[in-house]
C-alpha cells in the first residue's frame, strides 16, 4: 500500500530509469516520453553532460542559503538568462517551480507600484481558460474552474478575459482584425475595473495545459503590449511551459516580438533534472523596490546551487544541440503527422501549437465544433489507452473556454522524425482503438 496520495485515476506502474526520449517500468516496459512529462524534460531523460554538471556541484556544496552566501552556480545561471532575456529585463530571483515564479512576478509588481504611489493599484487580470499555479495566489488568477472551485473562498477575486478562441468563434486568427477583436477585450476589463485599481495583465504566450497549446491570433500580443502601456498596467508573461526553446524560440514571445515587464519561468529551463524557476524582472522595477527596503520574499531553497547548476547545464545542452531551431523543425513535422491522422479521423477537429508545445482535439462534430459527450470521458480515455501501448500524451478536459477534450503532444525537443514516426503509429492506433470502443 502507498502512503502517498498523489492523483492517479488509473493506477501507474514502477518507474525504473529513463533514458532520451524513453521511460522504463521495473517491469521492463518502455514508454515514449510523448508530453516531456508536464511539458519539462526538453532535453530529454539523463542527459550525461547535466548528469556530470550535477555531480561536479554536489562534491562543492548542495545548499547555501542565499543570505549568507553568493554562489557561483547561480551567478553563472542568471547572466546565462538574462543574456537571452529582453532588453531591460536584467534581474533574476530563482525559485523552485512555476507557481512560485508566479507569486514572486505577483509580489514584485505589487511592490513597485507602491514605490510609484500607485497604491490602488492590486487587480491582475488574466484569462480563462488559463493555468497559473496551485497555490493559492496563483490560483486566484487561474482561469480553470476545477482547479479553482473549493479554495473560492480563500481567494481574492480577479477579473478575467476570455483568451483569443478563434477557430471556435469562427474567426480567422491569421487577419488581424482577430487579434484586435480579443486583445480590446483587455482594454475595456481595464476601463470597467477602473484603471487605477489595475495592476498587471498576465498571459501565457502560447496556451498551455488549459487551453492546449491555443496559439494567439495575429497582433493580439503587440496590442496587449500598448495597451498595457497606454494604461500603465505592468505586462506579465508566464513562460513556465513556452519558455526554454519548446515552441521554436528561447522564449514563446519571440514569435510575436513582444517584451514583457516580468517573465515567469519553469517547467523546460530545469527540463527536470531538479526543481528550478525564475522571475525575471525589469532591472529599473528591483532597483526602485530595493530602495524603497527590498523585496519582501523568498524561499529558502531559492538559487539552490545544485538546481543552478543542473540549470546551467541544461541551457548550454541546449545550446550545443541547437535544440531551439530543432523544436520549431520537429514541430512542423509533428503538426503535419497529425494533420494526416486529421484526414483519418473525423474526431480530431484541431491539431494547432508553436514548435513542439503541440496539441489536437478531439470533437464530435468539426464543423459545428460540438464537443464530444462529456460521458465519453475522452480526456482521460485517450490517454490511457495511449498509455498502455507506450506513449504517454497529456490532456485536461477545459469547460467553458475551448470545446473540451485536447491533447498535448510534446516529445522532447531531442526527438528524431523516426521516433515522430513511431509515435505517430501508436497515436493511430490508440485513436482506432477510442472509435471502435465509442457507443454507435
Ligand atoms: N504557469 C503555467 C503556464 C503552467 O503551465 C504551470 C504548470 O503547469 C504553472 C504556472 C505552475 O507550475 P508548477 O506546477 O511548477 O508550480
């Protein structure tokens, strides 16, 4: 019996090693890492460069707390961050993990605009469906009614906008009207809060597990950015799952060449090796909270030096590999695969995403976009099905925003055409088996 009481609906076998793109049971099955896990481990499993890197700073030191010592590993990591940031954005406070990097971009920005006598100012409006953390702060600017429904009451309510559904609506999210269409939506929430009560715009770049990697619309995130300007309305980006080279670009603002006022990191830049996060800040924002007394956060296991260095090590794995270039490659190939299983089945009625931050969903209908039976419980069907002939895919059910049953499909960003092959074979044949099981 375990004594842990983690979520599982269907009862998961022993892991054993993992090895590239490829995890193995005690029992001796292999499964395709085909969802990095939770869209984390980018440069696939036991890399030996990170391996070597970790072992080398564990013979130094494991931990010094960051009040009483600098450490090399995360001196080395921070500039190796800020060297790929935006312009500007030149300040890094590591944490463990996206939620946390999520409460520290929160807690800056509430500190800044008190240093700007901008008080008032504390709403942070964000989108649903959206994912930003479990705890409670997070949450509150969480988008996911599941994730959200018990803790209501222990949170502060924060405004919400729908995030950009083109295909749904019917709008095509290539003309720019698309993007100006939802992006407005920001503006008018800002004027029916009331300007100077508002405080930060969050925003996941490309969407991630609420929304199965929703791409935005043509000029959707440039019309965010002035807007955000226009009202003085601090611009956050969550880059817990784009960020670290998965959709084709170091950071997924890249594609539309936007910059945030803070970046939120996880997830791909410790790619799993240990628990790492970051916020990175605009350096003018800490200066003028450092001088109005600092920062009051942290911590304790923030900038662990063996975390940084597994960190370190990861990006220059990346770098060496060109595995940014090779994301946005193998995701085009892996869209077109799914497009060809698209023609196949009916039931997909979308494959989108950027790089390999890549999804399809399933619908009952693809001209109506009427989802399936909830009953089907296809989310979770899928999945296991997949599961047992050796794929892992990641989905979630998101009501209200998309029309349901998505599926993140997200191998590593090492992974070959021959493995997207071999993964595409299983996918084909977890789908046939879905529809035959499907009540006529
Ligand atoms: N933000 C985004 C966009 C995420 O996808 C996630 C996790 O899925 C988080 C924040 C929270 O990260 P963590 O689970 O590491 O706390």
């Amino acid at each position: 019996m375990s004594h842990l009481f983690y979520q599982t609906k269907s009862p998961r076998p022993v892991l054993h090693r993992a090895e590239g793109i490829y995890m193995y049971a005690e029992d001796g099955k292999r499964y395709i890492d085909g969802s990095s896990g939770a869209m984390v481990s980018n440069i696939g499993h036991s890399n030996p460069a990170v391996l070597d890197a970790m072992r080398a700073q564990m013979e130094k030191s494991t931990f010094g707390y960051r009040l009483h010592f600098q450490t090399e590993a995360s001196e080395e990591l921070a500039e190796k961050i800020v060297a790929r940031a935006p312009e500007g954005l030149d300040k890094v406070f590591f944490v463990s993990g996206g939620s946390e990097a999520v409460e520290s971009c929160l807690k800056l920005a509430r500190q800044y605009v008190l240093t700007q006598g901008e008080g008032t100012r504390y709403k942070v409006i964000s989108r649903y469906p959206s994912y930003h953390g479990c705890t409670l702060g997070a949450l509150a600017i969480t988008g996911m009614s599941t994730m959200t429904a018990p803790f209501d009451p222990m949170m502060a309510r924060m405004p919400k906008i729908p995030a950009p559904r083109a295909y749904l609506d019917g709008l095509d999210a290539d003309d720019p009207a698309t993007g100006l269409h939802y992006a407005n939506m920001l503006e008018q929430k800002i004027l029916d809060e009331g300007p100077d009560t508002v405080m930060a715009f969050i925003v996941e770049p490309v969407g991630g597990a609420s929304t199965g990697a929703l791409v935005p619309p043509a000029g959707y995130m440039q019309r965010i950015r002035e807007i955000c300007d226009a009202y003085g309305v601090l611009l956050i980006h969550d880059e817990v799952m784009t960020g670290g080279g998965r959709t084709g670009t170091f950071f997924g603002a890249e594609h539309w060449r936007t910059a945030p006022d803070l970046i939120c990191l996880s997830k791909g830049f410790g790619a799993g090796y240990a628990p790492l996060g970051a916020m990175i800040a605009r350096g003018d924002m800490v200066e003028a909270v450092m001088e109005a007394g600092g920062f009051v956060h942290g911590f304790t296991y923030a900038g662990n030096p063996l975390a940084c260095a597994a960190g370190s090590a990861v990006l220059d794995v990346i770098d060496k590999g060109g595995l940014v270039a090779h994301s946005a490659r193998m995701g085009d190939k892996l869209a077109e695969r799914l497009r060809g299983l698209m023609q196949r089945y009916p039931l997909i009625g979308d494959v989108r995403g950027k790089g390999l931050l890549t999804a399809f969903e399933l619908m009952a209908d693809r001209a109506t976009k009427e989802p399936l039976p909830k009953s089907l419980n296809a989310h979770s069907r899928l999945v296991d099905i997949a599961y047992d002939n050796g794929l892992i895919i990641y989905s979630r059910r998101t009501r209200g925003g998309t029309s349901g049953d998505h599926f993140l499909v997200c191998p590593p960003m090492i992974v070959t055409e021959e493995q997207l092959d071999e993964m595409t074979d299983i996918l084909d044949r977890s789908l046939a088996q879905f529809m035959a099981e499907m009540p006529r």
